[in-house]
C-alpha cells in the first residue's frame, strides 16, 4: 500500500534529472576553492539575491548558527519570535555554539513589528556592562504559523529602524521562494532588507542536501570561517552543489503546485472541529483540540494507514506539500485523514 509522506518538505527525493547533474558533476577540492560546481552555485545566488557574495553551507541550521557568529559576540542578544526555527527548534544551539541570548517576542502570527523589536529592547538592561542587543533575526516563510508569508513592507520598516539603531538583520529564509512563489516577489526584493539571507534546498525546492547564506564579501569571509569551526568545509562537495544548482534553476516555479495542494487538503478534510491555518505556501497546520486527541496520537494513528504527518506540539499536526506529493495523493490522503477524525469521534 502506497505511504503518503506529508512530515516535511525535507523529506523530497532526487529526480533523474537531478541525480543525472549529481552523476555529472565537474569537481575538484573546495578547501582550495577549486570546486567548479560549488563556486558556480555560490556565484549564481550572490547574483540572484544582489549579495556580494554567498558560501554554501551543510544545513539550514548550519547557515543560521554561522550567521549568529557573524553578527554576534558571547554574551549578546539576539531578538526573535519565540516560534521560529532559531528558538524553536536550535535554540540549544544558538545557546552553546553562539553564546547568545534570545530574547524572543510572543506574536500571534510570527510577524515581528517595530513596536515588537521596541518591546523587547525595553525588557531589560542593554546599555554598560550588560548585554546588548546585536541581531534581529526573522523567519520566511514562517514555519509555525502555517508558511506564512513575511510581509515586506513589515520587514522594511523592521530593517529601518535596527539599521538606525546598530542593530543587524538576519533573515532565516529557508523557504525564500516560497515566499517569492506566493507573492510574486523577486529573492532580492527581501534580501534588500537583511544584512545576511539564506536559502535551504533540501525543502521545497527537493535538493537532497545543502543551504547558503548571501551577504556582504567581509561577513562571508567570516562565514567561511565559522563554516570551517563547524566543521562544514567540504572537499568535493560539487556533487550536493550540482543537485543544489538544478533544485533552485528548476524547482522554484512549480512551488505554486504545492501551495495549491496545500489549499486542497484543507478543503478536503470535512471536520469543524479542525481548526486550520489559511495556507499562503505550502504548510498545514492543523489544531485537533477540539477532537480531545493529542497530536502524537493522532499522527500514529495515520501512520497506521500510511499517511505521515508531523505533530508539532500538543495539539498541532502538520501537513507540508512538496515535490514528491501530487494532487491524486492529496485526495487519497484526506479520505484516510477524514477516516481516523471519524475514528476518534467515534470513541467520544
């Protein structure tokens, strides 16, 4: 019986043609900056989000944790939403390897306002010998409200002001292009507002491994630095920079059939009980408490009948669109969805 795999869009597999550009790699040792494939991908992403310059890193959290180095010195402070990846989910991280302090705002929907950033620098002690506020780091899309999009205007207005305040611009874009699928926007209309940006292409865009992080020629210096510390200097690393080159040349328009897919599945699942998020991208979130069933429950329950999804806390299950996942699978998989709803019902 078919496994209908909705936990993440990490979970995507290699096309052919992709393992085809893998298989063909042109490669040589990057420690000595001799990789073609890797030096072309790193190029190609400078020049699509207007950086100077772009340094191809293992992983997403790798990209954030050396973006944190980068803007920060032990002992400073990094404001956040307490829903985003930083915190939510490398929060241990940020904690160890960037001796930092998160000093993280609660939103209702993990868009993060001026009035927010002025919050949190009032909250406590910043000037002297305490700790000062370097970093202001955002999310787009934002994974735990559902893939919403980050609002540009929103994110000028927030550049703005720490810019005017000595105060650095992170942006955790993992999902970029979702965000520029959904809007219309270009990757470099966002970059424009972050001091540093990234992009995984191991999510949506289906690469099998790999994130970069785009910013200023001194601060990628550093980020080659810290990239090494962390023990994410490659040698022939052409081959996962191949798969990354074909995932974000090939991959990025057909993110709106995911988004679409994303907007079936809400409408499919016949429960007012559910409580979902209106999905911009490709995220579902959602809220079974008024099912009186736990998330992890109700996740293995589908997993019984092969359908995968996330829990994301107590009560929150998530469901994400991608690559490997067509329109037929989002219709089989809601009829399974709607059977274990009916199945706890039942026991009610």
């Amino acid at each position: 019986m078919k496994k209908y795999d909705f936990r993440s869009d990490t979970c995507t597999m290699p096309t052919d043609e992709m393992r085809k550009a893998i298989f063909e790699a042109k490669v040589g040792d990057q420690g000595y900056g001799e990789d073609i494939e890797t030096n072309n991908l790193e190029e190609y992403c400078a020049k699509l989000f207007n950086k100077e310059a772009a340094v191809f890193m293992c992983s997403g959290t790798m990209s954030d944790q050396v973006a944190i180095r980068c803007w920060t010195n032990s002992g400073d402070e990094v404001i956040i939403d307490e829903s985003y990846h930083i915190n939510y989910f490398q929060g241990a991280q940020s904690i160890d390897l960037g001796k930092v302090i998160l000093n993280t705002c609660k939103t209702s929907d993990g868009i993060i306002h001026v009035s927010d950033i002025k919050e949190r620098l009032n909250s406590r002690m910043h000037n002297g010998t305490f700790t000062k506020t370097k970093l202001l780091s955002l999310e787009n899309t934002v994974n735990s409200h559902g893939g919403k999009v980050f609002p540009i205007d929103v994110l000028k207005e927030d550049y703005e002001f720490c810019k005017s305040n000595g105060i650095k611009v992170h942006l955790d874009g993992e999902r970029i292009m979702n965000a520029c699928v959904a809007t219309g926007l270009k990757p470099s209309d966002y970059a424009q507002y972050a001091d540093t940006i990234t992009l995984s292409f191991s999510k949506g865009l289906g690469g099998p491994f790999g994130s970069i992080i785009m910013g200023d020629k001194d601060t990628m210096i550093k980020a080659r630095k810290y990239r090494r510390w962390y023990g994410g200097h490659l040698h022939q690393s052409g081959f996962m920079a191949a798969a990354a080159y074909y995932a974000v040349t090939h991959n990025v328009e057909r993110l709106k059939y995911d988004h679409d897919n994303a907007k079936l599945l809400v409408k499919l699942i016949k429960n007012n009980k559910i409580i979902f998020n209106d999905p911009e991208t490709n995220i579902v979130m959602m809220n079974i408490k008024n099912l009186g069933v736990k998330a992890e429950d109700f996740v293995d329950k589908c997993k019984e009948k092969n359908v995968l999804l996330f829990p994301y806390n107590e009560y929150i299950v998530r469901a994400i669109l991608c690559l490997n996942v067509d329109k037929d699978d989002v219709i089989e998989a809601s009829k399974i969805i709607n059977s274990v709803i009916e199945e706890f019902e039942s026991e009610k």
